[in-house]
C-alpha cells in the first residue's frame, strides 16, 4: 500500500511521467483514497500550469542595469564591513524609509 511518504517521493516522477505503471497504479490508488493528497496533487498541477502559461520577459536593460548595480553595491558593502553590520544597516535603512512612507 502506498502511504503519503511515498506519493510524495514519487510526485515529481509522476508530473515528469518518469514512473512505471505499476507505481502509477499505487499513486492512482492512493489519490483515490487520501483527500490530503489528491489537494497536494492538483494543487501542484494548476501550479505548473500557471507557471508555465506565464512564460519568461526580459527586463528593460536600463532596469537590469539598475538592478545589477544595486546589488552589486550591496554585496561589496557586506563584504566591506561584515555580515552583522551590513544586516543592521540594512535593517536601519529600511526603518528609516518606512518612517518616511
């Protein structure tokens, strides 16, 4: 019998139909009886749809470049002064510009 353990270690192989069919069987079975993971399992299903109907974009360069930059900037500042500096000036300015708001 297959539990939920089991569905869950063979659920990418079964969006990827990467299963045989008597493991297919077992998955069947189981949806059939365990509301738990048959909501699991359209919820993963509706959620590789959407995805996939989203598609990719491309950022507008000046974007990107902004973009790019400011992390970049971020990086050499954590590096320049440490992860715990960098994290509490970074938790400031966040304060700050929401005081701002």
């Amino acid at each position: 019998m297959f539990s939920c353990r089991d569905l869950l270690s063979e659920l990418s192989n079964l969006v990827d139909g990467e299963i045989t069919s008597d493991v297919r069987t077992e998955i069947e079975h189981h949806l059939g009886e365990c509301q738990t993971c048959r909501i699991l399992f359209d919820t993963m299903k509706k959620t590789l749809v959407v995805v996939t109907e989203a598609g990719s974009f491309e950022l507008p360069e000046s974007l990107a470049g902004r973009l790019r930059n400011r992390v970049m900037d971020e990086i050499r500042r954590a590096s320049d002064s440490g992860p715990r500096s960098s994290i509490t000036s970074a938790s400031a300015r966040r304060a700050g510009s929401s005081s701002t708001r």
